[in-house]
C-alpha cells in the first residue's frame, strides 16, 4: 500500500519562504516522475523525473526548486519569494497514469 505524508506548510508573509516534503512509503521511487500540485488533483507546480530533471510551470519558475533524495524516498520544494496567489493545499503524486492513493496535504499560506 503506497502511502504519501507531505509536511513543511506554515504560514509567511509575502516574500519568505517554506520547505515541503513529501515521503513516500510502500515502493521504491527512484523509477518515478512525481510532481508537486497545488489542491487534490489540481494544476501541478513542480515535477521531478526519474532520470533527475525538474520542470515547472511558469507560475512559479525561478522561486520553487524540487528535489528528490531517492535514498529517503523523499521528494521536496523549495518554495522562495512567496506570493499571496501560492496560497493553497499543496500535494505530491505521481506525475501521469493511476495516482497513488493522496496524503493530506501540506497547507500553505502566504499572508500579510
């Protein structure tokens, strides 16, 4: 059973910066694009594929930065000059085909 734990949401202000962290348990991600999305099931952020390149969607390309330690079967997002429009439930997933069941979320807000 694939189980995802996302963790690092908070609340900031406009401009600073937050971490999130996704791990993964019940399989090896190493063969695996995973991507970052922003609500259940909503437009992605942030992808990292098994061969370790990274896209992004223009929203937020050149202020978030994922990586992947494969090691700890982890995923993160680097998440810096943050707006009030990153506002959201942040999830991880596979990038296409039958997603794993979703974690929680990490909840991110970015507030004055």
């Amino acid at each position: 059973q694939v189980e995802l734990v996302e963790s690092g949401g908070g609340s900031v202000q406009p401009g600073g910066s937050l971490t999130l962290s996704c791990q993964v348990s019940g399989l090896d991600i190493k063969s695996y694009n995973v991507r970052w999305f922003r609500g259940k099931g909503g437009a992605w952020v942030a992808s990292t594929t098994s061969g370790g390149g990274t896209l992004y969607a223009d929203s937020v390309k050149g202020r978030f930065t994922i990586s992947r330690d494969n090691d700890k079967n982890t995923v993160y997002m680097q998440m810096n000059s943050l707006k009030p429009e990153d506002t959201a439930v942040y999830y991880c997933n596979k990038a296409s085909g039958n997603m794993w069941p979703w974690g929680q979320g990490a909840q991110v807000t970015v507030s004055s």
